[in-house]
C-alpha cells in the first residue's frame, strides 16, 4: 500500500463489487448455485410405511369383462389361417398371400389338403356384398373366356360380421400386365393381334352370351391388364378375372363409379354407366399401350394424373394417338376410344376389322355429360412426348 501525499492517511481498500453475482452485501459471500435449499413443504418419509409387494397380483377389476374362452377367434387375427374363414381354411392349406386388390381384402394362393391342387382363396370385406347369382353363372360359364369360380360363401366372424369368400382356379401364368412388362417396349402387331382376339372374343361372350339369373349379358367395368390372366403362353390362352365390380347390363342394384381410372371410358365419370361400351373403350386404352409401349394416360415422366383431372381431359380431348403409326390399328383404336358411347366401337366392328373391313369412325366426339351438368373447362393437351 502506497501513502499518499498531504494527509499522511493510509486509504481504505477498495472491494470488489459483488452485487452482479447476487453476493449478500452484508457478507459478501456468494451464494453456491449447486445447492439445494430445504423445501419446507417437504414431507418427510414414513418410516412405518410398507412398499408395495411387486409378486403380490392386482386385485381384480369388477367392471372389467373377461374374453370368453369359448368364443371364436376372428378369421384374420389367427396368424395360421392367413385371415382365411374358417371352413376354408379347414379344407384349403395357406402356401402364400397373393397380396390384396380391388374389394378383396384377402387374397391368398391355397392348397387343398385332399387333393394337393393350387386354388385361389379371395375374402372380400366387410361391406362388400358380390352378387350371389354372378358366383353361380361363373360356376358354370364357358372356361375358355373367364377364370372359373369353383365356390363361394360367406360366414359371421366374432363381430357379428358378415364376411364373403370364393374360391377359384388358379392360372399359373400370371396377368397380361406382367406379360407387357416383360418387354419394356411395344409388343410387335401380330402379338398384339392374338391378345386383343383373346380379349374380344371374352367380352362378346359376358355382353352377349353369359346367363346370369332370370337375364342375359354382363359388364365387367374394371378390364385392364392385371384383371386378364395368362392360363398359356403357347399357344396364347387369355381369361378374364375379378368380377368384383361386374354389374348385370339392366341392373340397377350397384351405383356409384368403379374401376380403375386409367382404363375407364370418359361416361363412367360422369354418370352411372353399366354398359358394354366402356369395357370396348378398356380394350382400346390396352390396344395402344401394347403398340406404343407406354400408357396413353400418362404423363411424359410415366406419372399417373390425378382422376378428376383425367377425366376432364378425357371429355373435350381424344386420346393421344401419335405413337400408333399403322393406320389399320389407328382406325382400330380410334373406333374403339370414340368418346360417345353410343358410337363407340363393340364386337361387330371389332369383328368387321378383323375380317379385313374398315367400319365407319365418327370423328371427335361430344363431351359426355349429364343433362344440365356444366361442361368443364378444357384441360390443355398433354405436353408433346419425345
């Protein structure tokens, strides 16, 4: 410490400010941030009380209800039946799950434990209802046009549900759509020629000929390729499945739209169409995807618009068939993709075409639509593909 000069004191000792830290100016200590302080509301452990014994079991829930033991476990919670009923699966042992599509919830590719054969097994869920006078025609329909049905029925399940099944052939050879897969490309037209017979000859056959009930004639509304299976390669053997969504030609009982957007004619939008023409109009979109090698419907990146886009296209627009360069299957497709379906091509002109003739077209086509329902707005035309 140094004097100063004149007063002959010795100055205090200046402190260090402790106030930033919260030091108690009193004391000047700073108080310790790790220590804990006594909670007086604190209560203090009761050195009589007995902790719980974990071994000791809960005590019974009155209000709880118990399962009961004899009641029956649901088809698709048994792991081993593979959501089969029960009568099935008592019959028909699951070899694997052919995955699930359309209003079938369950489809799985069975053996029959008494005679080793493959079958198909299909459960369709809980609100669909197929029409049991459909199951007993295909029981009995030509095998040559359409995958035969060998059964069907239906059962209560535990939930009081009513739950419908069939049982049908199975066709080792796959669908058309793994068929044009296999090739990455366009099919070459004498190919493309043998399908689209096969195909034609099998709609002839449900429009015209199939018996189903008190009637005559049928439209399946869902044809595309992954719903026509191959049953041979060589010689070609094509048949038509999944009659799901199928509706009898004067029936009303079935309303609403169904199938698959990429191959349903511009009417099943707009009103709730059961006719054959857009099983033709079906026939056409796959004529072209096997001459061109790509979906007419989709976009340049193979993209899938969406359906209400699709649909509004379809309308005012014909389909885009630029990459259909022989103008014999140009004339085919356009009979067959003519937008009004009361002048779309079916099974005559089909048959005239084949036989060499060249059936009139109308040119274009209205916009289909309901009366009073405002037309509308006209998509632009899908870009140029390269």
């Amino acid at each position: 410490m140094t004097r100063r000069e004149g007063d002959g004191k010795i100055p205090e000792p200046t402190l260090p400010d402790l106030t930033w830290a919260g030091a108690d100016p009193t004391t000047r200590r700073v108080p310790d941030p790790t220590r804990r302080e006594a909670d007086p509301t604190r209560r203090e452990a009761d050195p009589t009380r007995r902790e719980a014994d974990p071994t000791r079991p809960m005590p019974a829930d009155p209000t709880r209800r118990e399962a009961d033991p004899t009641r029956p476990m649901p088809a698709e919670q048994d792991a081993d039946a593979g959501g089969l009923p029960p009568e099935v699966f008592a019959r028909y042992e699951p070899v694997r799950s052919l995955g699930a599509g359309g209003e079938a919830h369950v489809v799985m590719l069975v053996r029959d434990r008494r005679t080793g054969e493959h079958r198909v097994v299909k459960v369709y869920g809980v609100q669909i209802r197929p029409d049991r006078e459909l199951f007993d025609a295909l029981r009995t329909a030509d095998a040559r046009q359409v995958v035969r049905v060998l059964e069907s029925g239906e059962y209560t399940d535990a939930y009081a549900r009513t739950v419908c099944w069939e049982v049908m052939e199975y066709v080792a050879g796959g669908s058309l759509a793994e068929l044009i897969a296999e090739h990455a490309g366009p099919l070459d037209a004498a190919r493309v020629r043998t399908i689209m017979v096969e195909i034609a000859d099998a709609l002839r056959y449900m429009h015209t000929s199939l018996r189903v009930g008190g009637g005559t004639g049928w439209t399946h509304r869902d044809i595309k390729p992954g719903n026509v299976l191959v049953r041979s390669r060589q010689p070609l053997d094509l048949v038509l499945c999944d009659f799901g969504l199928v509706a009898a030609i004067r029936a009303t009982r079935r309303t609403g739209r169904a199938g698959t957007p990429l191959y349903q004619a511009p009417e099943t939008w707009w009103r709730n169409s059961h006719e054959p023409p857009q099983d033709w109009w079906a026939l056409g979109i796959i004529v072209v995807e096997m001459l061109t090698g790509r979906h007419p419907n989709r976009g340049p990146a193979h993209e899938i618009p969406e359906a209400h886009v699709l649909f509004e296209h379809l309308a005012t627009h014909d389909v885009d068939l630029s990459g259909v360069t022989d103008p014999r299957w140009e004339l085919l497709c356009r009979g067959l993709l003519t937008r009004a379906p009361e002048h779309r091509w079916g099974a005559a002109q089909v048959a005239s075409w084949l036989a060499g003739g060249s059936p009139p077209v109308q040119a274009g086509g209205a916009t289909i639509m309901p009366s009073g329902t405002p037309a509308p707005a006209a998509s632009p035309a899908p870009p140029a593909r390269t």
